[in-house]
C-alpha cells in the first residue's frame, strides 16, 4: 500500500445519519458500507488524492493518544475495507 | 391488552433510528396506460390526477441524490409510455441511484432494448418486470384486451434476448388459476427465466367493478395455494411470493409446523406489522403526490417541489401512522383480541385493509389464519 494515492470513488454517495455513522452507496455495484465518525472523517479526507502515511497523520493529529504505528494500522485497515467499491487507486493524482 | 395501544402517539415523531432519508421509493411515473386491465391498483388514481413533467421528476432526482436515495422503481400506468423515460433514467443515474421497471412488457420493442446499451442504464438497472397472467392469449387476454399477451410475450423475449435482468410477475385470478402449471412451463421452460413472482388480485382499483370476474373465491385461493406450492416444489424453489397464495400457504405451513412443535408464536410477530411498514421505502404518485406506500394513494405526505421530501419522510403523520402499526398488538385489535394464533400473525398488508374498510389499523381478513382454518366466518367485522 505504501506509496499508493487514493481517492473516493466519485460515483459513491455518502449519507451523513448522525451518531449512527455514515452510509456509503456505490449504485455501481449496489454494495452499501457503515461507516463509524472516524471512518466518515477518512472519507471527508478522501475526497482529494491522499497516501496511507497522510491518512495515518491526519488520524494521529485528531487522536492524540493513537501512536503513529497504530494510526498507519487503522488507514490501512480502513482502506483495505474500501477499496475497491468505494475508494480507488489514484497512482497519478498526487 | 397492552397500554402501549391506548396511549396517543405523536405522529409527528418518527420513530427512532429511522434513516434521515428513504433509501428506495416506488415511483408511479405515469397515469396513462395503454391497457385497461381488469384489476389494475392504480386504476382509481389515473383518472384527475395529470402526470408530472419531465422537469419536475429530474428536479426529485436531484433532490433524492442529495438525500442518498439508492433504488427506485418506476411504474404507472404504463412507464414506456412516457416519451421522456430514458431521460428520467440518465437522471437518475446522475444522481447515484440505481433502478427498476415495472411494465405491462406491450410497449417493448427493438429500439427499447437497444437504448438499454447508453450509458449506465444497463448497469445501473435492477431488473424489468413484465406482468404475465396465461401461458396463451386466451387466457391472458381474458382481462386485458385483446393482443395483450402477444405484444407482452414478445417483449419479455426481446429483454430477455438481450441480456437484461429480466423477470415476470404473474397475478393469480379466476381465468388463470388452472392455467397456473402451463404459466411455469412457458416462463421457466420456455423462456428460459431463472424464476417468477406471484401475488393476487384484490378487490382494489379497477378489480372493485370486476371483481366476481377476478377475485378469487376462498375454495380457488385454497386450490391456488396448492398449485403453486406444488410447483414451487417442482422447479425447486423458482417461484417467488411476498404476498398472495404462495406467500399464505408458506405462512400457514410455518404456523402449523410451530403449533406443532408447542410453540406459542414467532419472532416479530404479534403486531401489525406486516410490511415492515416504510421504515426504508416511501411513494411518489404521477402527479407528485407523496405517499407511504402507492398502494395507500390517499395517505397524503406532500407533494414534490412544494414540499421537503426528507422533512415529510421523517415528521408526515401519514407515514407515521404506518410505521406506528407495528406497535399495535394484534390482540388489541377487537377481531383479534381472543385469537390463539395472534402470535403468528402480522395482519396482512395495510394497503389491502385501507382498500377494504379505509381504515389503517385493521387485520386483513384475506391472510387470516383464523378464517382460514374455518374457525371464524369470513368477512367478520372491522
Ligand atoms: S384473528 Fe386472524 S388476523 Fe387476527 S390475529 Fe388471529 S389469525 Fe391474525
């Protein structure tokens, strides 16, 4: 993953429901996805290219007590969780 | 009797946990039709209500977009009649929603199929449902007229030859019901489709004037049951039913089985909640109407472009009012408060019951276990 860009994937809807979290839509595929407010803050970040490392800081800076082993930990495991329905490859977009 | 069901609920209130937005809505996207069936639902609708035009259904898929809709399906009348179809469709899919249509299959030519290839609007299309209710003329044309089963056979092929997702709803009435194992053969067998859809015709819309002529009488819905349970069987599972004779036989097998085994009722039964009661879906009639369900066409929630549809999905007593059925005993109900089989039952479908008596929070007496059994007269009082 390291290097990679990624970007959500414009055809995906993502409807903001509150403290239940935010449900993704890819009508592509008719896959849906939950998303938690941490997962919905990685989605927000999503929306212009980013790499796994910028993933894991923004993650890092928004929860202090997070060490940087474990916010890399949890962007990887985000995006392996969304790719590829609802977040994509962006190889040439940083 | 519970306390819940004597206490006024707030129907501006939804319930909690309800989504901010419904995520499908059946959308009745025409009053025309170049049929005239002998029980069509929507037959008392389609007269003084004029269709909307293109403009104002683009201007509810932005809007749906923005609220993350993901499925509609669009029916009338008849959908192919509108000149604009394809165009409401590419609007739809510019706003990340996917899409189904339902169609008397009549309309269905070549060039139909061929404006499927544009775009996204083969990937983004759950299915076509044509309806389908004799394996022959003679019998399909029995209540609709003539050349019907032609033109909708013909259609079927053409979509079905063309790859789309395509399937078959078959209503169970008086002219069809021996014809019931041909019906499975032709779609099956011949055509070739993976399975089909039942349901029955009730004594709603146009079946109010024909009803002797359609309805089924409780010996033929007995005999119907039988039929398609058998077939079902026969071709291993193929025949689908979410309401209708199927769908009872299924549900009265599954009391049966449970009384059996010493049980006193089933998980999430027990209330009137039969259709899960528009907790994700909502209707749009051809004039813009708002409603809970189009088979509840006088429940009226808005009308769009006048009013917020994310605000009426969430705070429209109409809505509410169904939602609320599920929290209603069954055993509050006066039809039902002595019935041993109350546990099982969910009451049937609120569209049906509002056709029959205009009221929401009754049984329906057609899935009425109790009728069923011969222990209660049929047509009992509200
Ligand atoms: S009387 Fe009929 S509708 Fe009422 S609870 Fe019993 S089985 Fe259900």
């Amino acid at each position: 993953m390291s290097g990679k860009t990624y970007r959500a994937n414009d055809v995906v809807s993502c409807v903001d429901e509150g403290e239940d979290g935010a449900m993704l839509y890819n009508p592509d595929t008719d896959e849906s996805v939950l998303l938690n407010p941490s997962g919905l803050t990685i989605w927000t970040l999503l929306t212009s290219p980013r790499t796994i490392e910028e993933i894991a800081g923004h993650l890092a800076a928004a929860n202090p007590g997070l060490t940087s082993e474990q916010a890399r930990k949890d962007a990887e495991q985000f995006i392996q969780s969304v790719v590829p329905d609802f977040v994509i490859e962006a190889p040439n977009e940083h | 009797m519970s306390t819940e069901a004597l206490t006024v609920p707030d129907l501006t209130v939804p319930p909690t946990g309800l989504s901010r937005a419904p995520r499908e809505l059946s959308l009745c996207v025409t009053g025309r039709c170049n049929l005239k069936c002998r029980y069509c639902f929507y037959a008392d609708e389609m007269t003084g209500r004029s269709d909307l035009p293109t403009e104002r259904w683009l201007a509810l898929f932005d809007e749906l977009g923005g609220l993350g809709a993901q499925r509609v399906t669009l029916s009338g009348g008849e959908a192919f009649l509108r000149e604009d179809l394809f165009e409401l469709i590419d609007g739809i899919i510019a706003n990340r929603m996917r899409y189904a249509i339902l169609t008397n299959g009549t309309l269905v030519s070549q060039d139909t199929v061929e404006a499927f290839d544009e775009g996204k609007r083969r990937l983004r299309l759950n299915y076509v449902q044509v309806s389908i209710d004799g394996s022959r003329a003679e019998v399909h044309d029995q209540s609709r007229p003539p050349k019907s089963f032609d033109r909708a056979l013909s259609g079927l092929r053409m979509l079905k030859q063309a790859g789309l997702p395509v399937t078959v709803r078959v209503t169970v009435n008086r002219t069809n019901l021996d014809d019931l194992p041909n019906i499975a053969r032709l779609l099956i067998e011949d055509v070739g489709l993976d399975g089909f859809g039942t349901n029955e015709v009730e004594q709603m819309g146009s079946a109010r004037c024909y009803g002797e002529s359609v309805v089924l009488t409780p010996a033929e819905r007995l005999r119907a049951m039988d039929i398609l349970t058998e077939l079902n069987e026969q071709y291993e599972g193929r025949i689908n039913a979410q309401a209708g004779p199927l769908a009872m036989a299924r549900h009265f097998a599954k009391i049966e089985e449970s009384l059996a085994q010493g049980k006193n009722g089933l998980p999430g039964r027990g209330m009137l909640n039969s259709c899960g009661g528009c907790l994700t879906k909502m209707a749009v009639l051809h004039d813009g109407t708002m409603v809970p369900c189009d088979l509840l066409p006088t429940l009226t929630m808005g009308v769009i472009g006048l009013h917020s549809l994310a605000e009426a999905w969430r705070s429209s007593p109409a809505i509410n009012a169904v939602r609320y059925r599920r929290k209603i005993p069954l055993t509050s109900l006066p039809t039902c408060h002595d019935c041993t089989y109350a546990g099982f039952c969910s009451g049937g479908c609120p569209g049906s019951v509002m056709a029959k008596y205009e009221l929401l929070n009754a049984r329906d007496p057609l899935v009425c276990y109790r009728i069923f059994k011969g222990e209660e007269p049929g047509d009992a009082a509200v």
